[in-house]
C-alpha cells in the first residue's frame, strides 16, 4: 500500500475523495452479467403478441397454428392465468383510483402494444415466428379523450390569501409548460429469467427494487414471499423505468411456475418503446402575483397529469412531486396547487428520472422569466429578492415541506461570480443589436430526496475480508465504490478490502431499492449505522485477545492495535472469533441496521445557458452552460459530477431533443430510434460544474441525492435561454423540444409557438 493511502486509511479520509469506480474494470472488459447473459439448461423463450389497437373489445384468438409450430411449448391467453392476483400501487396521494395492469388483455385492450398473448419456445425466433401465426380479432372501440374521464388522482395545497394577493397584485403574470412523453432509454433493455423448483421462484430482474418486485410476484403468483428469491445482476441503466414491475416480468414467472422449466424474455428496443413506462407528459399552468418591487405575492397553479393505460406502483410520485414542490425556492405565502391525474390510451406512464420536480422548476423558472419581463427587473435580480433566507431553514414551505438545509443566496451570488452576469449580459445586448440571435436563461431548483428507511448489514469474515449488503441496489451509479469508501472511512481499511453486495433478496436484508435519489442519503445512512455497529464489536472482540479496554483499540488498515502497543491484524482477528472450523469467507462478525431518515434531504441548485441561435435554420446552439449544484456533503466527486453529467444530457435530450408521438388513432409514431431522438455525444454540450456543500441534518452523512438535478435545472433554463433570444420576435415561446424547426418558424412568425406566456 502506497503511503498516501496508508495516511488515508490511518485518518479515515476516503470519504470526499475520488478513487476509480471498482465496478468499471469488469463491466469494460466483458466481465458483466446482464439477465440476458444467464441461459440455464433448458430454458425456454417467450414472445409476446401485442393489440395493434389503441382502443377496441377483444372478440376472438386464434392460438391453433401457433401451438402446433416447430418448438411451442405453450401459448397463454387471459383466460389461462387463473388466480392471478394485483401489483402494488403506492397511494401517495388521498382518494387515488387504482387501476393496476393486466399481464395479457382480458377482453378490452386500453393501448396498442398492450400483450395479448404469451409464446414459450425452446429459442427465441421459434416464439416470434410463432406469434405471427396468431388471429386476434378485435372490435374497434373509440379512443376517450382526457375532457370524457374522470380524474384517478386529485389533490390540492393551499395556503394564505390567494384572491387577496392577485387583487391587490401590482403585476400577474401566466405560463403554460406541456411536458413531451419521453423514453427513459436504458442502455439495457427490460429483461426476466425465472426458474420455479421444489424450493420455489428464483427470478432475475433487471430491477431498481428488488424486494418491491419479489413482494409483488409472491402476490399475483400465490407464493410465500420466502419462496420467492429475485436477483437484480448487473443492470444496465434504469432512471425510474425499472421501478415497477412489468406485465411481461410477471409473465415469465408465471409461464416458468406453470411448465417447471426456465423461462425467460428480452424486450427489443421497439418493445421498450411501446410498452416500457413512458415519463413527464404533464400539463402545467401557473400564474404569479408580484408587488411592483418584484417580491411574489401568490401562486395559482394547475397540473395534470398522463398516466397511461395502467398505474405502475410510482405512478402518483410526479403529480405529488411537482405538487408539493412549488413554489420551488421561492418565499411565496399564498398559494393554490391543484393535481389532477388521467388514465389515456397508451402505455402507462411511471418516474422518469426526476420524478415531477422538473416539472415545478420548469413551471416556476418560466413564471420568474415573465415576472422579470413584465417589472423590467433582471431575472437574476428578482430571483435573489425572492430566495428562500439562508437562515431560514429548516424552512416549512407552504406546501407543508420542510426544507432541511441550504443557501440559495450563495448558489445564486457564486454562479453570478463565475460567469461575471452582468459583463455577460452586457456583451449578449452588444451581439444582439449587431444582428444575432442570442440569450441567457437561468433555472434554478430544489430536489427532494427520498424519505423512508433502507437496510444495511456488514461482516468481518474468518480471512480478515469485509464484506457489506445493502439494500439499495445498483445500476450504473458506482454503488459499490461509494459504498466501500463509507465502510473504509468507518473502519480505517482500505476500500479494496471491502466487498458490497446488493441485488439479491436472498443474500441483503429486505430493502427499497435505488430510486428517488435516496440511496446515498438513506442508504447510505444505514451502512454507516451498520459499520459504527461494528466497529464496537470490533473493538469489543480485539480487546479481549489483547487483554485491553475496547476503547483503547485502534483500527488500521494493518489490523487492531491495544493501549500497551500489542497488535493483530484482520485476519487474526478473524480466525480467532470465527474459530478453526470455519471457511475463509465465514462471517465472524455481523452487525446489521435499519436507518429510518428523520427527514428529506433536499438539494438545490442553479444553472445559466447562453445560446446562439441561426437565423436561417433556427438551430439552437448551446454556447455556455454553467452549473452550481449543492447536493450536500460529497462523498465521490467523480461519482457526483457522473451523475449530473449524465442527468445534464437526459435534461438537454428533454428539452432540445426528445419525444414520444403518439397519431389521432392512438399508434406510436416514434416506435425505433429511427424515429425518436436520443442525444448523441455530438450533441451534448459542455458543462462547467462548481458546487456548493450545505451539509444535510437529515442523515448522519450529511449528504443529498444529485442524481436527477441534471433533468431538473438545465431543461429550465435552456427554454429560458430560447425564450429570451426569441425577444426581438415578439416572444414567442416553445413546447419542448425546442427543436430546429420550431424555433424557425418562431423567428419567421408561422404557426408553432405553441407554449404562451402572458403578461398583463
């Protein structure tokens, strides 16, 4: 060991340091395990028959030819899955509506792409070839538009005087946002293994919940949840897609019970387009009261909500999020927020990293742009009027939030700092007389981050090994090496002595998984709690053999060292607590904890865009993007900058790029990547990146989550950027994506300025 790294451990300083993500060498040589990497003997493949309508009744099946193709072991219809209970829905909200899936259509089929029909075959290309000899009849049934429902979910906030604030208002100002359906596109499409035995299911998931997804097949399958085992290998991006369990996921485990052999389904690309959760789709409407010196007054604010044909178990988190985030991190008194949430004719609609809060940045971020307009008032300067106090926190929003911890004021004053605002602003007046089209946007956002608890255990083994269980799974994020750095702080070890699992309900103790940016903050908060737990009896154990008090132990990377200088090392003390019987990787001592978050972590943060835009194309170039974030103490920060790195592309695909498009009869138009514009490397814009660190009471870590900042920000004030750029034209103001085309016809005064903001 290199004496920095000696110095390291001595000191337990690995937490806020960077070292290289453990996970990478692996996965970059081929070493990965995905689901569809696992083939057991025998094991067969299904294929899916899916409703080519949007809307229709279910009148007859043919299933005859498929059932006698080459290599058909079965062919499932509705009829066939007999007993199947519900998926889980979380009521996050009051009076909600349930309307669970349906694993295959029964008589309706409420979207296209909805299954209809399983295929099992020994190989892949036997069930696809035999779908295709499969009749559906179905009736056609017209498509019920949004206006023709009732509403499944429904809430409202409100506090203070609104009508009082907007009569006596010396401003109001409007905006209407509509959020495109997007694909949260994984690397990693969906897939499921499943193998039912005399000791029950055994599933492989590509999941972000582990536990939620085995609770759910012990449901709907009839199965004590101790004969259900789901592993979640490797898994190759999720961004809240993989949340919830699927139709198709239940499907293979039924078909797997059913014919006692392995079976298993990898969706194609299209598939996952179809048929996987789509995310955003919201439709929000705000206005804003302000007195002539720019301080808000009140907020009205309606938001609605897509939620598909089905509810996945997340699928009130982004109607209560962008609900009870506004008015963002702002001082507003007097509010009314309402959600409405609706069923439609496509595929249901889950989290998508982000989860609701881009959705009230945006809202607020575009109402704070037309207020500074309105009152001539820069919009850097009537944000700062109407931050929330540094030292006002913890802060109780008039949502009934309390946020924990921040300084909204010094984000604002430090991205200010970097980028000399006001020398910017002066040289994008000078460019804009001389004939260009160019802008500066601000967005500015609050991120909250999970609440619950989550589950940690850790063991010194019989050969000196650590090895640390955590029920936050992983999917791309570098769990493992953030993970190993909390138990190599604790434990003064080197991170390579530390091995993590997760994934596995067998092998970790019952968890919640890795969503909503909570698996550091809560997660990580239980490793810690676990490790402290053993730290004690490490130092209970090593003082008995050293004949000391346990309060006289040292850890080091050596081993145990006494009061009286005696001394030894990890593996002896591991041998000698374990005893000669036990194997290498014997756990000799456990300590196990279960941290309940007292309350939200919440992260903030502010970004600046300046663009370019030319005027005979109406592309939209991307000059600078700077970006302050404070997620808390930073315990990685190559790991952080990833992660907004990597939210800061899914936030420009958002809002420059990106949407789903569905025709009048309810039929996916962007079905392929032909069609639907994922952002290429080319297309990414630099970043530049400084934080801030308000470290958070709400966790013994003091961290916040960042995972999802990068969709929050950024897509704010990119349209705001746009937006001001497209001064000199009236205004105008577009629905995202703010594509070439649109942003054309905006400069030349055609129809397609399709996002209003008014002033009066």
């Amino acid at each position: 060991m290199g004496e920095t790294r000696r110095r390291r451990a001595e000191a337990g300083t690995w937490i806020g340091h960077s070292p290289r993500r453990r996970e990478d060498y692996r996965l970059v040589t081929g070493g990965g395990a995905f689901v569809d990497d696992h083939q057991p003997e025998g094991c067969l493949h299904l294929a899916f028959v899916r409703s080519e309508l949007a809307h229709g009744r279910i009148v007859a099946i043919n299933r005859e030819a498929a059932r006698q193709a080459e290599g058909i072991v079965a062919v499932y219809v509705a009829a066939d899955l007999a007993g199947l209970g519900e998926a889980a829905i979380n009521r996050l909200l009051p009076g909600i509506t349930a309307t669970p899936m349906h694993v295959l259509a029964r008589d309706i089929v409420t979207a296209a792409g909805q299954p209809i029909v399983a295929i099992a075959a020994t190989s892949a290309a036997a069930a696809a070839d035999a779908a295709q000899l499969v009749e559906v009849q179905i009736d056609p049934l017209p498509l019920i538009g949004v206006e023709d429902r009732e509403p499944v979910l429904r809430h409202r906030w409100a506090a203070g005087d609104v009508n009082s604030a907007f009569k006596t208002a010396a401003a109001t100002v409007s905006a209407s946002v509509e959020h495109a359906l997007l694909a949260p596109m994984t690397l990693e499409p969906r897939a499921a293994l499943a193998c039912f035995d005399a000791d029950g299911l055994t599933a492989w998931l590509s999941t972000q919940t582990p536990h939620r997804a085995r609770d759910d097949l012990a449901r709907m399958l009839d199965l004590p949840v101790n004969k259900v085992r789901v592993i979640a290998p490797d898994v190759g991006g999720a961004f809240g897609g993989k949340a919830s369990i699927y139709p198709e996921d239940v499907m293979v485990a039924w078909a797997a019970k059913d014919l006692c052999r392995p079976v298993k389904w990898t969706a194609s690309r299209s598939e996952d387009l179809l048929a996987a959760t789509h995310g955003r789709g919201g439709r929000l409407h705000g206005e804003l009261a302000l007195d002539a010196a720019g301080t808000v007054l009140g907020l009205r604010a309606r938001l609605t909500f897509s939620h598909g044909g089905w509810m996945p178990f997340s699928a009130a988190a982004p109607a209560r999020n962008a609900g009870r985030i506004l008015p963002g991190p702002y001082r507003v008194e007097a509010i009314d927020v309402s959600v409405e949430g609706f069923l439609s004719h496509g595929a249901a609609v889950g989290i998508y990293r982000g989860a609701g809060r881009p959705e009230a940045a945006m809202l607020m971020e575009r109402l704070m742009d037309a207020a500074a307009r309105r009152l001539a008032i820069d919009p850097l300067e009537i944000r700062r009027r109407n931050l929330v106090a540094s030292d006002a926190f913890a802060y109780r929003t008039p949502t009934g939030e309390t946020l924990d911890s921040g300084n909204y004021a010094a984000l604002l004053e430090r991205l200010d700092a970097h980028v000399d605002y006001h020398r910017l602003r002066s040289e994008m007046d000078a460019r804009r007389k001389s004939g260009e089209i160019v802008g500066l946007g601000l967005g500015f956002y609050i991120e909250p981050c999970g609440q619950g608890w989550e589950s940690a255990s850790i063991s010194l083994c019989r050969d000196g090994s650590i090895v640390a269980a955590t029920g936050s799974s992983a999917q791309g994020q570098g769990r493992e090496t953030a993970f190993a750095q909390i138990v190599a702080e604790t434990l003064r070890v080197v991170p390579e002595r530390v091995s993590i699992r997760s994934g596995d309900t067998q092998a970790v103790a019952e968890g919640i998984g890795a969503l909503a940016s909570r698996s550091t903050a809560i997660g990580g908060g239980a490793m810690l709690r676990a490790c402290e737990a053993l730290r004690a009896k490490v130092s209970d154990a090593a003082g008995e053999v050293l004949q000391c008090a346990a309060s006289e132990i040292v850890l080091s990377e050596e081993g145990l060292c006494g009061g009286g200088g005696q001394s030894l090392s990890w593996e002896a003390l591991g041998r000698q607590v374990a005893g000669a019987g036990a194997t290498a990787d014997e756990p000799a001592l456990t300590s196990s904890a279960v941290y309940h978050a007292e309350g939200e972590a919440w992260s903030s943060g502010c970004c600046l865009a300046s663009v370019a835009i030319d005027r005979d194309t109406g592309t939209v170039a991307v000059e600078r993007l700077v970006w302050i974030d404070d997620a808390g103490r930073v315990l990685n920060p190559m790991l952080v900058k990833g992660q907004l790195v990597g939210g800061m592309a899914q936030g420009f695909g958002e809002a420059m790029m990106e949407r789903l498009v569905y025709d009048d009869d309810g039929q996916l138009l962007t079905g392929s990547l032909m069609d639907y514009a994922v952002p290429r490397a080319d297309d990414v814009p630099q970043v530049e990146i400084d934080k801030l660190e308000t470290w958070s009471p709400s966790n013994p870590l003091g961290v916040k989550g960042v995972g999802e900042a990068g969709c929050i920000g950024v897509p704010a004030a990119l349209v705001n950027a746009v937006s001001d750029a497209l001064t000199p034209f009236g205004a105008p103001s577009l629905q995202m994506p703010l594509t070439s085309e649109k942003v054309w016809r905006a400069i030349n005064g055609l129809d397609g300025a399709d996002m209003q903001v008014n002033e009066r």
